[in-house]
C-alpha cells in the first residue's frame, strides 16, 4: 500500500514567485428556464439507494416521471472563484475551469507533491490567466434546493454569466477585461461547457472538453457505480450532520491526515483490537469507515448540505468511477476522497437535457481518458452502432458541425479523473498545443 502523502501547504515560496493567485466570490445574476420536479425522499442512504434505482431503471424517463412543469428562476448567487495570472501580466486571454461531479475547482490546481498534477500551473507557464471557479451550488459557491434550484440550466446560465463579467472587466477583484475567454471543462464541467457553445457561442473563443463524449447510454454505469450516499451522512463532519459523539472524538483525538493507517491501528489496539496495517488498510481505508472519520482534516472547510446533495460511496468508488488502477498514486485518491463534493438531485435529473449541437463557430479539442467510465464506458477506443467515429470521443463533431477546427484525443494510461494520473501533465502539454496552433495562444 502506498502511503498517504502529507499535503504541503498553500504557499510555498517557488511558487508564489512564479504566479500570482487570489481567492474569491462573484456576485452572479442568473435567469434559468428549468424543470419543477416532484421531491421524493432522499433522507438517508437507503432513500438515495431507492432513487438511483428508479433514475437506472431500463426503458423509463425517471426526470420526466418527476417532472410537474416547469419554472424560471431568478437571483443573484456567490460563486467562488480562483484568479491566476502569470509573473508576466494578465495578458488578454483566459481559460476558465469548470470542474465535474465529484470535485471543486482545486481539482485544477492541486496542491499534492508541490503542484506537480497542477493544470494551472501549466497554463499559467503558457501564459494564460485562468479563473477556476465551484460550480453553483458545489464547494464554496452558494448552495439550493438540490431538487429544483441546483440544476445543469441554472450552472450554464452561472457560467455564461461569470464569461461575461469577465470580458466586460466587471469583476472587482480582476483589475481588466478580457477579449478572448476559453472554456475548458472536466465531465460535468465539459456538458456545461459545451451547453454554453451551443446557447451563447459569440461567448466562448475556444472550447476545452475534458473527460467528455456525446455518447449517454453510459450515464447508468457512472451512477450505479457511485454507490451514492446522502452527502451529509457520508462524511458528516464535512457536510454538514456531525451528530455522532463518537465520531467527533475521535476525529478531534487523532491526527489522522499524514498516516491513516498508523493512527487506525492506535485506535484499534486502545480497543484491544490488533491489526496488521494491510489488514486495517483493506477493512477499514478502503471502506465507508475512512469516510464516517473523513473532516479531520481541520483545513477543509466544512459544508451544510441538504438531503438530496449525494456523494460516492468510499474510496473503491472513486478508483472505479474516476482512476485506472496502477496509474494514480494511491496518496493522491486519498487526498480525493477527503475533499470530495457531492451532486444534487437536480442535476441528475437535468444532466441529459443539453442541445444536441452547438453552432459555435471556433476550435474544439476533446480529450478524454482510455479507460472513462461515465463517456465510454471504459473503452473510449470503442465504436458505437450507428455511428461513422472511429472511436466514442470523435463522435463529438458532429456536435460542432461548424467548429474552424476539431480534435479528439485518447489520453493512454488514464481514467475519468484526468487531472489524478501519473501523465496528467502531458495531457495539459495537448491542451496548450492545441490553444496554440489554433490562434488562441496567450499572447
């Protein structure tokens, strides 16, 4: 077992001198068109289990089952943001991140090994500013009602909302405007990427798709593999139903966020339980029990989500939903599973209501791992029936008949979860090529 990696802190001295970063909210007016669903109960794990089974079911419409009518909702909502530029000046293009289920905007800039999985880091030495911001209702951006508030339209219509700010210099924090605004995505963050191209497309100068395909049938694999839980009863001390005494003391007793293994066996022999450290990694590290301790970490800031915001199971969930197995390092999943996000009801039940194409009208790269689970199936280099691609990931042009220019490429060694493989930087080395040889570089 490879051993949990301790997190180095926020700042460290090389790479504040390479960049320049500040963390904060957008105040972002939204108007959304969306569904009014019937609410079903999602209280405990056994609700969530019920609805999961009902969402799969073969040959049925389960949002369209729920769906009472439909609503226009309006309000202005926090979106929390990372700004960063290069040592060498904002320059006049930006990439903008959106991040998937599961993650909130560090999945861009992880801090592990010193930045070495970052994809900021790598943009920022292209040149490019990037804003990195939580989805509308993810992380620190302000939550809702996860049946009808927090839904795929009301995110587009947030993230087209954050774009325009950002081309009309209206965000006080960032001291200028910017004239070309590339959108990169990852899985949830990719379809809403790709909605805005198709409902706003003179808003995006360029369109990024990470860990995306147009393929759906494969949703049902990704949501029964989850193993999904209610958020709050998953990791209680992060989101949100810290009740249990006994999971309070011992999370404010032990320090368990440089050696997991370690700190479990102490616990265990003061019960006068003893265990090997490969006996406690397989019953307990790998098990919904790192998950009822998980928040220990005192850095992490803890949430209040509802019932109806729902989160993977345990650790074995997150390798088959997002790693290939012996091409991550294990620290890094651990580091995953502890700051994991959740997803609300809504957005399963809206994640399939994207336009079929976009008429944007500039360059599009697809990229997605081998072995993706929620778009391929685990085979990207499959060929659906029905359809002239080679491979899952090429089918994506014929979503963007009119894009100046398309690629798609299968990133070998790699799962969903991009950005958590040993090769993650050469899949961001494609990413700024591609930018670059089609007029979008930074300068």
């Amino acid at each position: 077992m490879a051993p949990l990696k301790a997190l180095l802190p926020l700042a460290l001295a090389s790479v504040a001198a390479a960049r320049q970063c500040a963390n904060f909210m957008i105040q972002t007016p939204i108007t959304s068109r969306q569904g009014q669903f019937k609410e079903v109960p999602v209280e405990g794990n056994l609700d969530v289990g019920a609805f999961v089974a009902s969402f799969n079911q073969f040959g049925k419409n389960y949002s369209a089952e729920l769906l009472e009518g439909y609503q226009t909702l309006q309000g202005t909502y926090n979106i929390s943001a990372q700004y960063c530029k290069p040592a060498s000046g904002s320059g006049n293009t930006i990439q903008l991140l959106s991040h998937g289920i599961g993650f909130d905007k560090t999945y861009w800039d992880l801090e592990y090994e010193n930045y070495n999985y970052s994809y900021v880091d790598v943009a920022l030495a292209a040149g490019y500013s990037t804003l990195a911001i939580d989805r509308l209702g993810i992380g620190n951006s302000s939550h809702g009602d996860p049946f009808n508030e927090i839904q795929a339209q009301a995110e587009v219509e947030a993230l087209n909302s954050v774009t325009t700010q950002l081309r009309e210099g209206k965000i006080p924090e960032i001291s200028c405007a910017y004239e070309k605004v590339i959108h990169v995505g990852h899985s949830f963050g990719s379809v809403q990427s790709y909605w805005l191209s198709a409902l706003y497309p003179e808003n995006t100068d360029g369109v990024i798709l990470t860990g995306f395909s147009v393929a759906g049938q494969f949703l049902a694999y990704i949501t029964a593999g989850w193993n999904l839980h209610s958020a709050r009863l998953n990791q209680p001390l992060r989101f949100g139903n810290a009740s249990n005494d006994v999971i309070e003391k011992i999370a404010s007793e032990y320090d368990l966020s440089d050696n997991i293994v370690g700190s479990l066996q102490k616990i265990l022999a003061a019960a006068g339980v003893d265990l090997t450290s490969d006996e406690v990694w397989n019953e307990l590290a790998t098990t919904e029990v790192l998950d009822l301790i998980n928040g220990y970490n005192k850095t992490v800031t803890q949430y209040d989500y509802p019932s109806g915001y729902m989160a993977h199971s345990d650790l074995t969930a997150l390798q088959y939903a997002f790693l290939q197995p012996g091409n991550y390092d294990v620290g890094l999943a651990l580091v995953a599973e502890k700051t994991k996000q959740p997803v609300t009801t809504g957005e399963l039940l809206t994640i399939g209501g994207s336009p079929s194409s976009s008429p944007f009208t500039g360059p599009v790269l697809v990229i997605t791992g081998e072995t993706d689970v929620p778009f391929c199936g685990g085979n990207c280099y499959g060929q659906l029936m029905g359809s002239n691609a080679s491979n899952i990931p090429e089918g994506v042009a014929m979503a963007y008949p009119n894009a100046s220019a398309f690629e798609s490429y299968i990133q070998p060694n790699t799962g969903h979860g991009l950005n958590f493989h040993y090769n993650a930087t050469a899949g961001y080395q494609v990413m700024q090529d591609f930018l670059a040889s089609n007029g979008l570089s930074a300068q």
